[in-house]
C-alpha cells in the first residue's frame, strides 16, 4: 500500500495561485473557501530581506491531530495515507479546526452555501454545476483531499498517481513551473522520496509531530 | 465526497488559446453539462507552463464566461454629457441599429480625412486576438502608419524603448535569458520567468529548470517582491537609476578590466564603422554603406566587403578617408563611459559601489569570453549570461538610453542570440511543412535587422522625422515611437498646431481599451475623446466607455471564440525563446456566445463592408500572409466570416495538414536550432552606435526652428548615455519619494479586476491590493499596516491606498500594483479594489521619452494620512 505524499519546490513557486484556483475549479469550491492557499511574507531586515511563499494545504499527517480529535470518526485516514471527512458523520463541531495546527479545515455552513461568485447576482452555472455533481453539506468541515477521487478512479483505470494526469492532485498537475510533485513516500524510488532524499525536503513545523505527508525545497 | 457522475451526460476536454493575457498559452477547458468549468494547460504544447501548468489568473478564465455582468446587447449612451462620474444613460438597440451609425459615420470622416479616426486595442487582448489586425485593419480605411494607434489598456505597461531596441538588435519584439543554457541572469526591472511579460509561463517553465540546475538570478528592482523575491540576489534601486548602474558596471568591465569580445564587436556590431568629428558614419559615395579600415590590407572598405576577415576589423586607430580624419566609432564607447564611475552610479541608484563592481565581476567571469558549446552538432559562441530589461526599467523619459545601457553589457562580452545569452525571440518564423507562410528578417541598410514583423511602427530603416505630421500620434516626427502616447500629452493641441497635424481625433473604434484610467492623468484623456464618437467592442462595460463610450458592442470571450488566427501572427511574443518546437495554438469555441456578443474581427468585417473597403482589407490579408494560390485568395467583391476566411488561409498557412491542425487545436513542427541561435548565421549587425540619432536631431532642430516646438533634444545622442529622469529631477523636500507600479502576477491590466477567483486571491496577497512602502520608512512617516493615506504628485492629483509595510523595499519610493482603483458601475467585483497609480502619473511633454514619447512610468510624490 502506497503513502501518498507532496514535495513543494518553494524555489520554483512563483505564487501565482494556480494551485488554488484550479483547486476551486476542481471541487466546485464555493467563494471564500481555500483548499489550497499561499501564504506570502518576508523575512529579514532591509536591504537583505527576502519574500517568502508558502503553497499550503491539507498535510494528510501520518499522526493526524484532526482524526484523534474527530468524535464521531467523521474524519478518517486511509491506509494511503489520505485524510477525509465523511460528511455524513461529521456534525459539525469543529475539533478538528481547533486541532489542526495548520490551520487547514473550513465549517461550510448555510452562509459559505448562499454566497455567490458574483454577490447578489445569483449563482452561475458553474455554481449550479457544482452544486449538482459535487455537493457540500452544510453544517459539515471541509478540506483538502489530496484530490482523492482522480487517484481512485485513475487507478481503476491502471493509471499511475504522481505520473499520469488523469490520477494525479489538480494542483500538482496545474502548477506552470512543476514546483509540485506527488507520489509514494514508501516506494524509496520515487520521484517524491528522491527529491526529499536529495534537496533535503522539510515538513512544515515538524515540532507539530504529527508528521504530515508534504514536504518542502527551500 | 465524490462526484456524482449519473447527473453527467456531457464531460469533454476542448483545446484551446489562454485570453487571460497577451502569451496565449496552450489551454483545455472542461465543459461538463455544457458548462466550461475548468482550465488546465496542454502538456502537448511548449507554449505556457510544466506539462499540463497554467497560472493562477489563466486557470481563473472561466470566471470570464459565467460573469453576469457581460454585455449582451449593444449598448447607447442617451446622455449627451461626458465624464468620469456621469451617467451614461445606456439604452440597449439592435446590431443594425449600431453597425449602420458606426459606418455611416465612419464614411463621413472618411470623406474628410481617415485619419481621423483612432483604432485602438488593448494589450490583454493579444491572445484573445488576433491581436495584430487593427493594424491591417487602419490600413485599409487609408490610415498608414500607426499613429493614430492609441494604445490603450496596455497604456504604460507598454514598451515603447524597449520594443525599438528589441526590434534594432535582435528583429524580435522582446527579450529573455537563454535559460537552458545560462548560468548568470541579471533582470531590470523585468518579471521574465517569473509571472509577467512575454510567453510568461513559458519562461516561467524554463526559469524554474534553471533554477534547479543552480543558476544565479540578480535583480535590480526598487521592491522584492515577483523577480526580486525569488532572486538569489535582489538589488534593491531607485525607479529609472538602471541606466547609471548599467554603465558604471560597462565602464569597470571595459575600462578597468579591460574584457570585451573582441571578435564579436567586430563581427556583429557597427563599432568598427568609421565615423568623422561630428559622430556621423564615413559612407561610400556610391553605395552608401558605412566604411570601416581593414587591418590586414590596410585599407578603407565597404562593411560588408567579404574580404575582410572578422578579426580584421579595425577597432581602434585614426585613418583619412579623403583628406578627413576619421575613426571606428568604438573609440568613442570608453571615454564616454569613463565618467559614469561605481561611485557616482551609487548616489544616483543607491546601489553601493561595491556591488556594482562585484556583479559587474561576475557578468564578466560568467560570460566566458572565448567559449564554444556544440549543440546537435553545431558549434556556437557560448555566453551563459544573460540580461534582460522591459517595463520597468524602460518606462522612463530615459528609456532608450536605458535599455541600451543594459543591453551593453550583453554587447561587450558577445551573448546576444547566443547559447545562454540574451534571446530576442524568436525573430525568424519557418513555414509549416508541407505548408506557406513563412517570415524572416531582413538585413537592412547599415546592416541593420529589419524584423520580420513588428506590430507598429518598424523600427528600421528609420523614418525621417518630418512635418506636417498627419495623425495624432505624430509618429512623423517621434520616427522611433512603436505605440505613440502623443494623443494623451496635455499640450498635444499646441503639438498639433505646431506640427501641423489636422487629423483631430473625431472618433475611436476600440477593442477592449480601458486608456482613461490606465495612462496616465485621467483628465487628459478624457479629455482628448470626449468630444469623440467612442466605439468600444468588450465582454463588459468598463471605466473608459462609462466616461466617454457612445456605442459598445458585445464582444465574445475567448471561451466562445472560433479563431483560427490566435497565434499564427502572435508568434513573434507568443513562443518559446528556447530550443523548443513551434507551437502555433488556434482558439475553439468552449460554449455559445453569451447573448447577441459577435467575434469582434466579424464585426470589423462588417463595418468594413459598410463602409466599402472589405475588399481593400481582404486585398492586405492576401498580401500580409503572401497567399499566391489564385484559388485560396480572397477576390474582389467577396464578403466572408472570419471563419471563411480562415478556411482559406489555413490551406495557405497549413497546407495538407490543415484538417489535422483544426482537428487538434494547434500546429507543431521542428524548430531548427540555427533558427533559435541565428546571430552568426544572419550577416547582419547590432546598431550599438546610434548613429541615426544624431541625423535625426538635426531635422528635428530645423522642424522646431521652423515651426517654434521647444523638445529636449539632448538624448538623441548615438552612444547610451545618462539622462536624468523627470521623475527624479522633480523630488525635492515635500514631494520626497519616487511613486513606482509593477505587474502582478494575478494581474493582467485592469481587466483581471473583475475575475472573482483572482479577487478571492488578491485579497490575501498582503501587497495586491495596497500600497507598499519600506517599514523604515512608514515608521518615519508615521505610518502603519492598514492606515489610508494619499500619495500625490506635485500637480495635485492623488490615488487614496491601504498601507502595507515591507522590509523589501526601496526606502524612498512608494509601490502600487497595476491598475486597481476602478470604479465603472458594470464590473461590481473590480470597484474599488486597490489603488489606481496611472492617475498620479503627469502628462506633460517633459515627462515623456523625447525619442520615443513613451510617457515617464514613476511620479514623484508626497505621502500622507488621509483625515
């Protein structure tokens, strides 16, 4: 069994939201609600300082502090490694937000459902869509799923997540300068595990212990 | 969690153009249920980012289909008064309605003079093109030239010097590093490879390679943020100071270190020719060309006489040539650069001196002066050094002297076109195999390139300045603007009286131009059209047609365009400037248009035919794609759609394959790689010395006598030199900081302002939507993170902004992103996000390049708390 896995290249990262807005598109996100954000800052005091991006998004933790503190087993890990919320389960309230230490879950509720793209002018089509083939419900949390049913059905079909489009995350697909890479962080041939290995790739606050399944070059 | 696929009877991928800015990357787009509901890039394609990568603001484009603010009819205004702040009174009529007013019109003027009508489009439009035909399209309504071209939503994010240099030194519009091959990149106010510019992503893909591979990315730029934030070495500097650092680091390295490639100087620059006291070229009296002194024979010959060896051309030495002492123009280049010292250079830019020597330094050991590398086994001089300019540094009344400064660091050490230096790109365009259409520059007088296409202006031969000027933007007499920004000056009647220009502007057809709020002074281009008949052709109704629009006609977007054209004519910013296939991306339409809009080329079609020169037109497109096949040519008297049209020129442009190519979306055919590192296999020589400057200061003196126009002539002087931006001479103790813009890269112009997902992001970008300035600083002033403030230049005009402090920036200038600050009613989503820097930009002549009129892109400017 595979542990799927993320290394971000944080020197290819241009910060220029790919990664979130094809995320959007790919789950019909409402307006507001991030699955993938980039977090930019500096760091450093003038003329030496350097500017400093962050592509996040849910770290799928092998010690995932959202599943211990789930009381219904709403939210669980698969042995891949992926975290979900089963939304039937989930009754909405939020330990998980509270313990997850990135700060990478988000309650939809009635308000995230009504609001529109285009404030009071109704839902468009794509809403609509959305709404139809890929629904929400309210008064559940929500996050990032490693884009968990392009692996699924990729592998149904005999394709390779991390290689092959069609079962690889939409981010990492969309990103313009391949600054994401994903596959098995078990298999020590992957292009995943080698990047690690080689660039030294990091977690982020690794203090967390909760050992999360993407890494980063910087 | 998971789709539910039974409620899915359609899902199908289409492939098409990105219209999110003018790069045209290969795209699909997800239609699901007859709804385009996703973007991705094409992995097929070299054209856009990694495999199947797109940007941020391209993956957004759906948000441009499902916006409910697009026009869906065409628009009347019913008020009669023009304004920012007045109601247009819009009424909705039929397309026959508009059509018949526009070319009745349109006929009117005709009779008087065609000159006075200003085509216009806007820059984000390049791909969401065909970008190039307003040109052709002026053309056949009797406009020559393109000096009634107004550029409009581009406005001053245009490059007017660095375009002209583009196209004198390389036939090619822009330039980027090589980045397989280079090792060292110095960028000047530039985003090449890292959000913004030409072929974005594409560079984008092949920066982020290089920097795996280790590279090294300097970067002057007054704030480190898109190219500075991920430089390996940001150099922070004052806006419209590269000039000054540039030449005190080509006067270290030439005269300190002593380091220039000598064989390429004199192979492929005009530095040998020969020149007298007065600057001026020794030319053959017979054949007119420059002469040079060969070493060898010691004698006086034609440059381009073949029996002179490369190696043979004199770079040094005094010589007669019929009883006149005469000397290779390079005995010029030191001692005009021995005054601009590290130490002088860093009281200007505030870059220390010892910076600029250290990177001048390292310029030179990277540069491997005397390197070959064998590429499919052809050798070829190898210079991994590269170093590229556009807006930001260009932008400036000194921008020519600007971008020839910089670019004269790439001439000492010999890496223009070469593997790892500074690629114009592509400057040649192969015929399809099996199919027509092919454009290759040309070696012009002087041996100077002539490109194989330019949008506007050709850069060379150069135009002699003349008068009387016979459209507004008075290209006559600026002979090297490529866009003129004439029209927006604000003594342009006292420009026009003087150079009897008498084509006042009495109407404007436009493609998607927003120019009130994104030029300069908004005033002064209100101004310049309210008293026109302003024709706009867009998907909404923006702060131009809300102010000074008569009649706007719903465009489609590229998601519903059937264009077979988007990059057959784009291909010269539209490519890959590496070693690289062509991939030419055509535009297939994802979903029906929205309402009544119409392709806007079938309403120019339409407009032309009733005005009576579609055949003229249809005659410049048979000759503009060289179609010599009697069949597929459009003949006289024929009335076809653009896509008729293209059933045609695709046959021409395409051949066999032209089916294949429609089928698929885009063309893709081997690009040799002699056409990428072209400089040694083209006979043709960079005007490093430029010469024509010094001719046409003399006529342009002898027009102003003539006809009392005061212009600053200083800077037509042939060899890059310092010149002072109005900007800068214009600080003083209360007007203390340097106001500056830069592209972001969620941002193309204006028009990205109204896409709710880029918004979304915008908002938590802390530098997007608010004004940037040095932490330092602030506190000086007073200052903190979300305080409002004015900033406003010495002729009262201000821009209201959040503050954001940074420690990654210049402490004397202020930052604003593009072009926010919008306020049109019909763009909800864009209305009052960010701040607008066009506005507090001064319009007066003095401000603008004296040899291009490219306006001067930093303001001076007071900071203060708004009460």
């Amino acid at each position: 069994m595979p542990r799927w896995g993320m290394v971000v290249d944080v020197k290819r990262c241009i910060a220029c939201w790919s990664c979130a807005i094809s995320c959007k598109e790919e789950h019909f996100l409402p307006p507001k609600v991030f699955w993938n954000r980039v977090l930019i800052s500096e760091r450093g005091k003038y003329p030496a300082s350097r500017k400093v991006i962050y592509p996040v998004l849910c770290n799928h933790c092998s010690e995932a502090s959202c599943v211990e503190a789930c009381p219904t087993g709403a939210t669980y890990q698969r042995e891949d490694g992926i975290v979900l919320v089963d939304y039937d389960k989930c009754v909405g309230c939020r330990a998980c937000l509270v313990a997850c230490p990135y700060q990478q879950r988000t309650y939809y509720d009635q308000e995230k459902k009504d609001a529109e793209y285009f404030p009071g002018q109704g839902k468009t089509q794509f809403e609509l869509l959305g709404e139809e083939i890929y629904p929400f419900q309210v008064g559940t949390v929500m996050k990032c799923n490693f884009c968990v049913e392009r692996i699924d059905e990729g592998l149904e079909k005999g394709l390779a997540p991390g290689q092959d489009r069609d079962a690889t995350p939409a981010c990492v697909i969309s990103c313009p300068v391949g600054a994401r890479v994903f596959g098995d962080l078990d298999d020590p041939g992957s292009e995943v595990s080698q990047l690690i290995k080689v660039h030294s790739a990091k977690q982020l606050r690794p203090e967390f212990d909760t050992d999360p399944a993407v890494y980063y070059i910087d | 969690m998971t789709y539910k696929r039974e409620k899915i009877w359609e899902d199908v991928w289409v492939n098409t153009t990105c219209g999110a800015c003018y790069c045209g990357c290969g795209i699909r787009v997800r239609r699901v249920n007859g709804v385009p509901v996703k973007i991705e890039g094409l992995p097929e394609s070299t054209m856009g980012g990694t495999n199947s990568g797109v940007c941020g603001k391209g993956a957004a484009g759906i948000m441009y289909y499902h916006d409910p603010n697009r026009i869906k009819k065409p628009l009347k205004r019913t008020n009669p008064e023009k304004g920012i702040g007045v109601d247009p009174k819009w009424k909705e009529i039929s397309w026959e309605e508009a059509l018949d007013e526009i070319s009745t019109r349109m006929k009117k003027i005709m009779e008087d003079d065609p000159n006075k009508i200003l085509f216009t489009n806007q820059t984000m439009r390049a791909s969401d093109g065909p970008h190039n035909h307003p040109y052709f399209y002026a053309k056949a309504f009797g406009i020559e030239d393109n000096g009634c071209f107004i550029i409009g939503g581009g406005s001053l994010h245009c490059g007017n010097a660095a375009h002209m240099l583009g196209g004198l030194i390389h036939g090619a519009w822009s330039v980027a590093p090589d980045w397989r091959y280079t090792k060292y990149v110095i960028k000047w106010g530039s985003s090449k490879g890292t959000g913004s510019g030409h072929s974005a992503m594409t560079n984008a893909r092949l920066r982020a390679d290089a920097v795996r591979r280790g590279i090294k990315e300097v970067v002057f730029d007054p704030m480190c943020n898109f190219a500075g934030g991920k430089a390996t070495d940001w150099i922070p500097i004052l806006p419209g100071t590269d000039s000054a650092v540039a030449l005190a680091m080509c006067n270290h390295i030439l005269n300190s270190m002593g380091v220039y490639d000598e064989l390429y100087i004199k192979a492929k620059t005009n530095f040998p020719y020969l020149i007298r006291e007065d600057g001026t070229f020794v030319r053959d009296p017979e054949t007119e060309n420059p002469l040079v002194y060969d070493l060898k024979n010691k004698k006086i010959k034609n440059f381009d006489d073949e029996s002179i060896a490369d190696e043979d051309f004199a770079l040094d030495g005094e010589y007669e040539y019929n009883g006149e002492k005469v000397w290779p123009c390079f005995t010029r280049l030191g001692p005009n650069l021995k005054q601009y010292t590290a130490e002088w250079a860093e009281k200007i830019s505030t870059v220390p001196a010892e910076t600029i020597i250290r990177i001048a330094e390292e310029w030179v050991e990277n540069a491997q002066i005397g390197s070959t590398i064998t590429i499919e086994g052809k050798t070829f001089p190898y210079r991994p050094v590269a170093t590229v300019t556009f807006r930001g540094s260009q932008g400036h009344y000194n921008g020519v002297h600007q971008v020839a400064a910089i670019d004269l660091l790439n001439q000492l050490v010999g890496s223009e076109d070469v593997p790892g230096g500074t690629m114009g790109w592509p400057a040649i365009r192969r015929k399809y195999p099996g199919g027509q259409y092919e454009r290759l520059p040309r070696v012009g007088p002087d041996g100077v390139l002539i490109p194989a296409v330019f949008y506007s202006h050709d850069p060379w031969p150069p135009h002699e300045p003349k008068v009387p000027c016979k459209n507004a933007g008075c290209v006559d007499l600026w002979s090297h603007s490529t866009l003129s920004h004439v029209p927006y000056v604000k003594e342009r009647e006292e420009i026009w009286e003087k150079l009897g220009m008498t084509a006042r502007p009495e109407m404007v057809f436009g493609l998607a131009v927003n120019f009130i709020i994104s030029q300069a002074d908004w005033q002064a281009a209100v101004d310049l059209c309210k008293d026109c008949f302003v024709v706009q052709m867009d998907i909404w109704v923006n702060e131009t047609d809300q102010a000074v629009g008569d009649i706007i006609l719903p465009d489609v977007s590229w998601l519903e365009k059937d264009c077979w054209s988007s990059e057959i004519d784009a291909f010269f910013f539209s490519g890959s400037p590496s070693y690289e296939d062509w991939y030419v991306h055509m535009q297939k339409p994802v979903a029906e248009p929205i309402g009544e809009s119409r392709f806007f080329m079938d309403v120019y079609l339409d407009v032309a035919h009733r005005v009576g020169v579609l055949d003229k037109y249809n005659e410049l497109l048979n000759n503009y794609y060289g179609i010599e096949d009697e069949d597929l040519k459009i003949k006289p008297g024929e009335k076809l759609d653009w896509k008729e049209i293209g059933e045609r020129i695709m046959r021409w442009v395409y051949g066999p394959d032209k089916e294949k190519v429609e089928e698929q979306g885009y063309a893709t055919w081997h690009k040799p790689i002699e056409d990428v590192y072209w400089r040694w296999y083209m006979p043709s020589r960079c005007p490093v010395y430029m010469e024509f400057l010094i001719h046409d200061r003399r006529k342009i003196e002898k027009i102003c006598q003539d006809t009392g126009l005061e212009l600053d002539l200083s800077q037509h002087y042939p060899l890059a030199s310092w010149y002072t931006p109005t900007s800068y001479q214009e600080l003083n103790d209360e007007y203390d900081l340097l106001a500056f813009s830069y592209r972001d890269v969620l941002h193309t112009n204006n028009t990205t302002f109204q896409n709710p997902y880029i918004d979304e992001a915008s908002a938590r970008c802390p530098y997007t939507f608010t004004i940037t300035i040095n932490t330092d600083l602030a506190k000086k002033k007073g200052f903190k993170d979300g305080d409002v403030i004015w900033v406003e230049n010495r002729y009262a005009a201000r821009e209201k902004g959040i503050v954001k402090t940074m420690q990654g920036q210049n402490h004397l200038v202020v930052g604003i992103a593009g072009q926010g600050g919008l306020w049109a009613d019909k763009r909800p989503i864009a209305k009052g996000k960010g701040s607008n820097f066009c506005k507090i930009l001064p319009s007066y002549l003095r401000h603008y390049d004296p040899l291009t009129g490219n306006i001067e892109t930093s303001v001076a400017v007071k900071v203060y708390k708004a009460e």
